[in-house]
C-alpha cells in the first residue's frame, strides 16, 4: 500500500460542455419565433403596399375629376418569400433616372405647337412623361429644327440693330454734344453709350474755350479712332476729321495743277515751312526764289505749286519756283503762237526759253522737208515762233510745232525769215487743222 506520501496519479479532466448545447425544443422554438417575425414584417410591408397602391388610385380619380392628365399607377409589389429576408431599398433604386438618358432639354419640353393652346401642350408633355415613367429602357434623343419653336424673326433682328456696334475705325459720323468734362466731350452719336472727345482732339490748333466751342445741343461731324469698349463708349474725334478733309482738298488742288497762297511760319537750315489748309507744309531753300535770305521771309506770303502730296507719310512739300513755271501755264493755251530763243539744240529737237519756261521743238515737227541737221533749219539763240500742240502743267512740259506754219512742206529750209514774219497768219489757219484734229479724235 504506498504511503501518503507517495503521489497519486492525474485523474483525467471532463469535457467542457459545449457553448451552445441547448436542446431540440429550444432550437426549434427559436426558428419559429424568427419565422414569426419574418411573416409580421411581410404581412406589414404587404399592409404598407396596399396602401399605396390604394392612396394611389384615389390621388388618380382626384386627377380625372379636376381634368389632370392621369399617372400611371404603380404596379403592385411582390409578396416577399417568407425564408428572404427584407431588402432595403438603395437611392438609386428610389430615384432611377435611367429613362432620361440621351434626352435634351427639348425633348423633356416636347415640340412647341403653336395652333394648340398652353393648357393642352401642357397635357402633351405630362402624358409623354407618365409614358416614359413606366418604361425603364433608355430612348433615343429626338431631334428638333427651329421651326419646332415658337420663334420671331423680326424682333430676333429688331435686339441685333440695337444692339449692334455704332461707329468702327475709320468712319464718320453725325451726333449731339450732350456734355463736357475737362479733358473732353461726350456725344451721342446712337449707340449705347456716347462716344468721347479728348480736348486734344476737338479740332485743329489749340481750343482754350471748350464750352464756347462745343454748346450742349451742338450737331457736329466727327471721325471715330477707336472702337467701342467693354461699356460701349467709342473714341471720336473732330481734329482727325479735319485733317483728313485737308488732305483731300489739298490733292485735288495738286491734281489740278493749282497755286495757291501760304504764309511762312517758321524756317530751318533746309528751307522754310508754312501752313496750308491746315497742315503743315515745307518749302526747300533750292525751290525758293530767294533761297540764299531764306529767314527774311517768315511772316510773308507766297505762292507755291506742289512736289509732293502724301497723306499716308505726312508729306507735304511745295515749290515756289513751280508756281512761277504753273503761273507761266495759266497763260498758255493749246493753238497759241509763242516766240522764244532757242537754248540747247539736242539730237531730238530744240529747247526754246519762253520766258521762264521751256517748250520742246522735236525733230519731227520742226519741217515738212527732209533734214540733213536741225542746224539748217535752226540754231543756237535764234529767234524761233511756233504753235503750241500740248500743255502738260503737270510734268512742266510744252510742245512745239512749227511744221504748221509752212505752206509747202520743206519751205522753212528755204524760206525761213518769210515764215518767221508771217507766223501771225499761218497760224490762224493752223489752229483750224488742230480743232479739225481734235474734233475727229473727239
């Protein structure tokens, strides 16, 4: 027998009952009570979907009674199985928009018809609606023209005249002043806003009295410079305008080979300027009579002839030697009998000093007869007279025949004094061959 002492052997340990060893009945009792509350809640959300299908109906007859397009009712819901259980509806399920996809905002309008009246457009649209509520399947996008909508083309083009830009560079314009600041004036011109004219631009030379000037109720012509900005206002300006007209006077003097008058203003080491329709003009020292007192003639007036006109660079240079050559032109006339000297023979013909001019005698009009030299027939410092068959002011050139006041042809080779002596009367008659001449080239 061992002793106390002695160790005694492990007795082995019991299971551990299990954490869920409830018996059968309990566990059936369990599922029952689920299935319960399964069945209540179908039974409810059943109860909750004959409600609506019945709140339904009614908001439907309340539609027809008022004369409202009818809504689709809704389909009613299946009963949920009683071992599912209940689903929870997402938002997208809620709002489902997939039936709009692929439409305009015109086509959610529908197409405007114009003999119906709003009431039964408004019918139209809710019942396309209602029919596209129930169909889940994406449609087609329609397509409309302009004609579909209710469009008025004169009024359209009526808000583009008012709102159109008034005045673009370059134009010219009529408007009212209808007020002064003091660096400018505004006018109205019809546009949105008024267009405005800085001081330095409210005409030629210096404007001290803008209000003595400019009058509130004015009607002046400007020239616009720049165009409307973001609040409409354009830039205007007389002085512009005024330039502009000058230069077009001053070319059409030009063109006509005129004279005109300018009083010396001021001068420089090249030549002395002046002022001419309100621009400012150059004269060089080499086309002035007296170029070597050039300073003495500041505040006289001469008479000048143009060199060049050029609106685009600004440039304007006179000649008052020009306008003694364009004076001497004034006086003559096609058909006229001239005299002079002859100043240079040349290969081509004789040049002859009228009197400050030179008229050409060409080689082919000097005799009817056949020429060995021009020397036979003239020479240098002769006296020569002869009729003038072209004027040229501008270019400064003359032409000269004495071919016509021959008899025969040739007769200057041997009658030279007799045809000086009687130019007078052999050029009456000459003058009727020009006119002959010119009526059947006419």
């Amino acid at each position: 027998m061992p002793g106390s002492g002695s160790l005694q052997p492990k007795q082995p340990k019991a299971p551990k009952p299990s954490a869920d060893l409830r018996p059968p009945q309990v566990m059936q009792i369990t599922r029952k009570d689920e299935q319960d509350k399964l069945r209540r809640e179908a039974d409810e959300a059943r109860a909750a979907a004959e409600a609506a299908l019945q709140r339904a109906r009614e908001l439907e007859r309340a539609a027809q009674e008022a004369g409202a397009p009818a809504a689709t009712a809704p389909s009613r819901p299946t009963a949920a199985k009683p071992a599912a259980p209940k689903a929870t509806a997402s938002d997208d399920d809620l709002f489902d928009t997939s039936e709009f996809e692929g439409l305009t905002m015109a086509d959610l309008l529908g197409p405007a018809d114009r003999k119906t009246s709003g009431g039964q457009r408004n019918n139209a649209t809710a019942n396309a609606n209602a029919n596209n509520a129930g169909n889940k399947t994406p449609q087609k996008a329609i397509s409309h023209s302009v004609d579909d909508f209710d469009f008025d083309e004169e009024a359209f083009l009526a808000a583009l005249d008012e709102n159109e830009p008034v005045g673009t560079t370059g134009d010219v314009v009529t408007g009212t002043v209808i007020g002064m600041e003091s660096d400018g004036v505004y006018v109205d011109i019809g546009g949105k806003a008024p267009g405005f004219m800085p001081k330095s631009e409210c005409g030629l030379g210096v404007i001290t009295n803008l209000k003595e000037r400019f009058p509130k109720g004015l009607e002046i012509e400007v020239l616009v410079t720049r165009e409307q900005n973001a609040d409409g206002m354009v830039t205007i300006s007389c002085r512009a305008l005024a330039l502009r007209q000058s230069w077009d006077r001053v070319k059409i003097l030009e063109k006509e080979g005129k004279v005109v008058q300018v009083k010396v203003s001021g001068f420089n080491r090249g030549g002395v300027t002046c002022d001419l329709e309100g621009l400012r003009g150059f004269i060089p020292r080499s086309q002035l009579q007296d170029g070597e007192n050039h300073e003495a003639l500041v505040g006289k007036t001469l008479g000048v002839a143009f060199l060049e006109v050029n609106s685009e660079t600004r440039k304007l240079v006179l000649s008052e030697k020009r306008a003694a050559t364009a004076a001497k032109f004034s006086e003559l006339e096609v058909g006229q009998l001239v005299e002079g000297h002859v100043v240079a023979v040349k290969p081509y013909g004789f040049f002859v000093d009228l009197g400050g001019i030179s008229g050409l005698l060409h080689q082919s009009v000097v005799t009817g007869g056949a020429m060995r030299s021009l020397r036979e027939v003239f020479d240098h410092g002769d006296v020569v007279k002869a009729l003038i068959t072209e004027l040229d002011p501008g270019r400064g050139r003359i032409a000269l025949n004495t071919a016509m006041l021959e008899g025969q042809p040739g007769e200057l080779l041997v009658e030279k004094d007799k045809v000086m002596a009687e130019a007078v009367d052999r050029a009456n008659r000459a003058r009727n061959v020009l006119r002959q001449q010119e009526q059947s080239a006419g």
